[in-house]
C-alpha cells in the first residue's frame, strides 16, 4: 500500500559506511532495530518530560513519549499510504539527545555552553543526531548506528543555520541542506513532527491533571477539551473522575488525527508530488485543517500559561537548571572527573556536553550530590 511519493527503503539515499542489504528486514526496519536497543533509548525511561523523574512514578517519560508519539505516527502513515517502519524510527529516536530535565535541563546546557565558547551552544535535536551518528558505540567497524540518510533526515526536526552549514562541510548534500535550501523533509519526517505535537499536548493534559496543577475548570477554556468532554458526558451522563478526564482525551486525539489525515491527504491531492523527492520539493503537505490549526495552538498556549509556567513547577526546573549548570561547571574545573575517554576529548566543552545530554536524571542527581556535596531535591 506505499504510495509514490513515500520514502522506499529500496531508493533509499544509504548510510554513512555502506553496509549489504539484510535478509530479512528493509533498510528503515534495519534503522528502528538499532534505535531500540541502542543505549540512549533505554536512558530515555528515566529522562524527564514535564515532571521530574521523582515526583511519580506514572508521569510520562521520554520513554513513554516516543512510544506514544510512535504509536500516532504509525497509525496515520498507514492510512496515508507512508513507510511505517520509517515513521516508527524516526519517532522512537527523535529525542535521544535530550538533556536530564526536560526543556530546563537542555536552556542551562546551551547557557554553559554560549557562555564558554559563543560560537556553541546546545539543540537538542543536533544532538540526537550527534547520538546516532557519532556517540553510540555499538559497531567495531564505525561509531554511532549508520542509520538510513532517510532517518537521520527525520531525527534533525529543527537546526539553526550556523550548524547546518557546518553539517554540509562535514556531509556535503547530506542532511544540513535542507535548512540552508529551504526544502522540506521526507512526508513521514514531517509527520512525526505533528504527531509529537498531538502527543505531548495530550499527555501533558493528563499529567497536569494527575499532578493537580491543571483542573477539569480549567480545561473549560480550550475549546478542543472542552467540546470532547462534552461530547463523553452527553453519551455516558454521569461520567465523572479519570474516566472523564481520559475519554475527553482520546476524543480531542481522535479529532486531531482524523483531521490531520483528511487536511494532508487534501493538500496531497491537490500537490500530486509523483516521489518523495518531489514532495520535499514542495510546501509542507503533511498539516492540519485551519479550524484545527487554530485549536491547536490555543492548547499549546493554555498549557504554556497554566502548567509549564505554574510556580511549582517552574521552581522544580530553576532547581534542575542549576544541577547542569553545576555539573559543567564541576567537570570543566575537573576534567578528571569525567570518564577518561571524554577528558581526553579534544573539544572539552563538547565532551562535557555530551557527557550530561546522555544522563538520566537520576544519575544526574547522584553526580551533583557526590562532585557538591549538595541535595538539591530530598
């Protein structure tokens, strides 16, 4: 059921070292079997998403959210007609450069680091790719996974100019070049950009509530919740508590999918691109409706306002900030405390950096405690 202008592991663009094909698997399937038994996606379980690792033990984590963003994308690649093994890697492997901390840990990274060096700084997705390109050490024959040209695309969602065009020196016509051409990505690249945004818009909805900084009268405010909990209570009157909460939000899911399936095959239609080629060519094809769109950022904006900026939890991260800026202030002073092989690193900044993206927040924690003497959360 692949359409012609899907990603086709058959006209794949290759790998970095050119390896025979497998036997029984195509070369994305190859890619999403690399990612998950890779070092850095089994440290995604205990990295944080919006609350820290400690405050409980049902609050999602990176983990959590790759499968629930994978889950998305699958569904919506195979009604599109797209490559599902492809959607699925990219998605499992989109925030393996993720800091300890969430968003708080990755801010303090990139401050260090600008203020060391103010040609650096930190993204987290460049440093995703940095994973899978140089930092897993799995192979005798070369460093990171080799994954697919058509993966590595997918994995670098966002990139500022300057390291993009650092990537071309590096990897000419490789995948820096659409952020210095203005093309797009592949059609499952860009789908699993929305489908991270429908995820965290709604586990982050659940985790707020669970964690009683968001309520249901808030929630009356953002139209898309809002006409989902009505839709549940008008069929099953009475419903009350997490089954509520959880029908509202597989409803407003529902809604988001289903429009981000019929607005892009719309927009596909109307582009007619014969090949994948073709379609990175274009506009972005894969989106949702307006009415959709609007909804959309509304959500983002109600949870920016009231979750991620609530006093608790903005407190909880001032905190975590301070643990990465600390620990890369310890190892700069210290380079000997950091493993050997990144002492001996020739860039020690960027060797510091790697070395606190790939902690957990609990092994974060136990570092600043020992190299401080400090305990930053009892």
């Amino acid at each position: 059921m692949l359409q012609s202008y899907a990603c086709d592991p058959l006209h794949s663009r290759g790998r970095r070292y050119p390896q025979a094909p497998a036997p029984t698997r195509n070369e994305f399937q190859r890619d999403r079997d690399r990612i998950v038994h890779c070092t850095a996606f089994r440290r995604l379980v205990y990295k944080t998403q919006v609350f820290l690792n400690h405050e409980g033990d049902l609050f999602r984590t990176r983990l959590t959210h790759s499968l629930e963003v994978a889950q998305l994308a699958r569904s919506v690649a195979r009604e599109l007609g797209l490559h599902e093994d492809l959607v699925e890697a990219i998605a499992l492997a989109h925030d393996l450069g993720h800091t300890p901390f969430g968003h708080a840990g990755q801010d303090a990274l990139n401050d260090c680091l600008r203020a060391a060096h103010p040609q650096s700084g930190f993204e987290h997705n460049l440093q995703s790719l940095r994973v899978v390109d140089w930092l897993e050490e799995r192979y005798p024959a070369y460093d990171g996974l080799n994954l697919s040209f058509e993966a590595r695309e997918g994995i670098l969602k966002h990139c500022s100019r300057r390291n993009a065009e650092r990537l071309l020196r590096q990897e000419p016509g490789g995948v820096g070049l659409r952020f210095v051409d203005g093309t797009q990505p592949s059609l499952e690249a860009q789908l699993c950009n929305l489908a991270d945004e429908i995820a965290y818009n709604a586990h982050d909805i659940d985790d707020g509530v669970r964690s009683g900084l968001l309520t249901l009268e808030q929630l009356d405010g953002v139209a898309l919740f809002a006409s989902a909990r009505d839709e549940s209570l008008a069929e099953f009157q009475g419903l009350g508590g997490r089954r509520l909460l959880f029908e509202s939000i597989r409803r407003m899911l529902s809604r988001q999918v289903e429009d981000l399936i019929a607005a892009t095959r719309t927009a596909i239609e109307h582009a007619a691109p014969e090949s994948a080629s073709a379609a990175r060519a274009m506009p972005p094809l894969v989106q949702f409706g307006a009415p959709m769109q609007v909804h959309n950022t509304e959500l983002k904006a109600f949870l920016r306002q009231n979750l991620y900026r609530h006093p608790q939890v903005i407190e909880t991260t001032d905190r975590a900030r301070r643990v990465v800026a600390d620990l890369y202030a310890a190892y700069g002073a210290d380079p000997s405390a950091l493993p050997k092989a990144a002492a001996a690193h020739v860039r020690p900044h960027r060797a510091i950096a790697d070395y606190i993206a790939g902690m957990t927040d609990r092994f974060a924690l136990r570092e600043h405690q020992r190299l401080t003497g400090e305990t930053l959360f009892p």
